[in-house]
C-alpha cells in the first residue's frame, strides 16, 4: 500500500514541475472553442484524454471477449445445469512402480 502511495506521490511531484517549467501561454482551439492556456496545461490535459480514450477501447474489447468466452457469469445468472448430468468417479491412479 505504501509503495503505492509513494509512487503516486513523485508521479504527481513530476507533473507538477512539468506544469510549473512549461508555463508560456499557447492558443488551444477545439471545434468552435478556442482560448490561451499554458503550454504544460495543455499537455497535461491532452495526455489526460488520451488516457481515458485508451481506458475506454480496453474496456470495451474486455467486454467483448468476456462475452464471447461467456466469463463473469455471476452464480444469479448462470444457466442452469442438465438434470440428467452424471458426474464422473474419481480416477484414482493405478499401482505401478513408483
């Protein structure tokens, strides 16, 4: 937990330096939006998106193979066994040489 915490700590130390060293102001335009932020800002903001971008198409192919292979059934929604399923004996090893 501590290593953690720690790791996330210095990441948000890094970015903040980042931000604070790339102070100039640039002209950001997104469809009909358009203002002046500073340079790290819009880095950070940029990188930001992309991340949630990535995060999104991952969740969705996760889902799509988890329905395909028909994982994460909760126990609720599991069809229910064959009455007629007959459930196979132990096999116990034969005495051989050991």
């Amino acid at each position: 937990m501590w290593v953690g915490f720690v790791l996330g700590a210095i990441v948000l130390a890094l970015l903040l330096v980042f931000v604070l060293q790339n102070t100039r102001s640039v002209k950001v335009s997104f469809f009909s939006a358009s203002g002046a932020i500073p340079l790290g800002a819009a880095l950070v903001f940029a990188a930001l998106g992309g991340v949630l971008l990535a995060a999104v198409a991952a969740s969705l192919r996760i889902l799509q193979i988890r329905r395909r292979l028909g994982v994460g059934w909760r126990a609720s929604d599991a069809p229910p066994a064959p009455a007629d399923a007959a459930i196979e004996p132990s096999k116990q090893p034969e005495d051989g040489p050991t």
